[in-house]
C-alpha cells in the first residue's frame, strides 16, 4: 500500500471512530443527568459498556499502529473512568464465615421459578434452603410473596408490605435485631408494584441504624416487545418494527422520567435519615445510570468495596453482565466481604455482604 493510500485509509478510519467517540462521551456523562428531564440519557448509560469495549479495541488498535491519535483515543477513554470501579472490580473478598453483621437483598419473583417446567414447591424449598445457608442477619426481599415458606424462616421480626391493597406480593424486610419502628414511604412519582420504600429502624446492640427496602421501577417492557427488539426473530414487517419500535422508545422513555423521580425521592429520604443507613433492593438500572450516582455519592457500594468481576445480577440478559441490585451502605458500616449467589430460580441473583458497624 502506498504511503498516500495508508494516509486515506488512516483517515478513514478515524471518520469511521467519530461517531463511537461521540457516543461514548455521552454515555459516559449520562449519569450527570436526571432522565426525569432527559430520559434519553438513560438509554446512552445503559449503552456504556459496549462503547467502552469498541473504544478500547480502537485505542488498542491506534498504539499498535503507532500512531499519535491513539493518545487523543486514550484520553477519551479515560472520561469514563469513574465508571471501570463500578462495573469491574479484581481483588474482593467472597462472604464465607459470617462477621459482623449479614446482609443479604434478593429479588426472589414471588418465590416462583422462571422455568415453569421446575415444581412449585421444589422450587420454593430450595430458595427457603438458600436463605437459611446464607444466614443473613438482616433480609431485603423485593417481589416477596406472603406465604407460608416466606413466613417462616428463621427471622424474629418480619414486615412485608403490600405493592397493591389486599396483596400477597410486596416489600419484606427480614431482621435477627429488634424492629424499633417502621414505615412505607410512597413515592409522588410511581407506577403500579413500584410505589415506594419500605423503612425500619432496627435495634444493633445499642445502636440504632435506618434499613431501607427499595425496587425502583422497571422498563416496562414485554416479551413482545423483546421479539421485536430482535428484528430477525419477528414476523412483523419493517414498517411494523419500525412503530413498535417507536413504542418501545416511548415506553422506556416514561420509565427513565419515573426512575429518575423515585431516585431523587429517595436520595432526599436518605439524606433525612438521623441513623446510619443500609439500602438495598433492585435499582432496575446499572452502575452507569443516574440513579447509582445519586444514590453512591451518599452512600458506599459494597460491591465496589469487596466484590469480584462484574457483579453480573441479571438472569434473563446473557449478551452483556448488568448490576442492577445494590448493597449501600453509610460510611459508619465498613463491608468486610461480599458475594453473589449464581442461582437461576429468579430472573435476579441474589447478593449479601458481611459489615462490622463502627
């Protein structure tokens, strides 16, 4: 190839990166703005990690070639590096002997399998037989289901509070310590089975700390939906995709505003609290979002303190690992191990973290 030949195509190449560049600026300070009033800055978060990926494999590229645009590449690189340490952490400590004090938040699908073909009741004994191993001194349950299998585990103190009146499903909190009081906070901007926090004070030797159930709410879609988002699956028309795909926007558009609502609502509910706090539940958004950022710039992730890997908390999503269910945690709490359970009978895995209150 002729010098003036690799030039053009040099060129070329860097005409082809503009557009990642771009994207992956945005994605990258996506979580600086409320979806509330940019709900497409959600989407451009939730696409961070595959332009990181593109981005590296450009910069990778660009120094192989010895060529001086790979520093301006790196450079930008680097405006997501707030975000490695939430997405991937090297050297945590797994929870095995218990100390201190045990959490543990699971999202557990009204205690019903995702494969319809696994028995009921196998499946219930089997996630009872979890929790009991785990042994967490304090429970979080999102999706929990009044039943006889979640009411007697071996808690002292057990609140479970509806999402609908006259409800079997809802918000549990499960605690070894004295429950001092407890409230259910409805948030002004909610949808239906996401409409609040459920608060309790609990009792830990002589001090009093604030645990705090949350599920954000989610992106609405349907199984349908998710046919149509893989167009090659779909026996709908291009004109048909197309306005389902408008729709699809639509949908996760109204649910970011929300999100973004209950964040703030939440963040204001914790910056209130006269105790240390321990927040879990499932956040439905990833460490990129502008919901993980309000909500770490108060409190630690004890993920980031001790986990390992990608914290991968999502069963039904393979192409890519998401975190979306969280343990934070106020400064006075410092994390002493963390792990996730590989379990496939929720679409959530659960999580617990091993804390010593100082």
């Amino acid at each position: 190839m002729t010098k003036k030949k690799r030039k053009w195509s040099r060129r070329l190449l860097i005409f082809v990166q503009l557009p990642l560049l771009v994207s992956y600026i945005v994605s990258a300070l996506a979580c600086h703005f409320n979806p509330a009033s940019a709900p497409l800055m959600g989407l451009a978060g939730l696409a961070f990690p595959i332009l990181l990926i593109g981005q590296l494999l450009f910069t990778g590229f660009w120094f192989l070639r010895g060529r001086r645009f790979a520093w301006v590449s790196l450079v930008i690189t680097l405006i997501g590096w707030p975000h490695f340490a939430n997405i991937y952490q090297w050297n945590g400590t797994p929870a095995t002997q218990a100390t201190g004090v045990r959490v543990m938040t699971y999202n557990i699908h009204y205690w019903s399998p995702m494969d319809a073909e696994i028995d009921l009741d196998s499946a219930r004994q089997e996630l009872s037989t979890l929790i009991r191993d785990v042994n967490p001194d304090i429970l979080f349950l999102q999706e929990n289901k009044d039943i006889p299998r979640s009411r007697n585990l071996p808690f002292m103190h057990k609140l479970h509070v509806p999402v609908y009146e006259n409800s079997t499903y809802g918000y549990a909190i499960y605690s070894k310590y004295p429950v001092l009081r407890h409230t259910f906070h409805t948030f002004e901007s909610r949808r239906a089975g996401y409409r609040g926090l459920l608060s309790a004070d609990l009792l830990i030797g002589t001090d009093t700390i604030r645990a705090i159930n949350v599920h954000l709410v989610n992106t609405s879609l349907i199984p349908e939906d998710y046919q149509t988002l893989a167009a090659n699956e779909s026996p709908l028309s291009s004109e048909q995709i197309e306005e389902e795909g408008k729709d699809i926007l639509r949908k996760l558009g109204r649910s970011y505003r929300i999100r973004g609502n209950q964040a703030e609502e939440l963040a204001l509910y914790v910056e209130q609290s006269p105790y240390p706090v321990i927040l879990c539940g499932d956040f439905n958004d990833t460490p990129t979002s502008f919901a993980y950022k309000r909500i770490s710039d108060l409190l630690n992730d004890a993920f980031v303190a001790m986990g390992t890997g990608s914290g991968d908390t999502y069963n039904k999503v393979n192409v890519i690992p998401l975190r979306i269910d969280y343990i934070f945690t106020s400064t006075e709490f410092s994390c002493d191990a963390f792990s996730t359970v590989p379990a496939l009978w929720s679409d959530h895995k659960p999580i617990y973290a091993d804390f010593t209150l100082n």
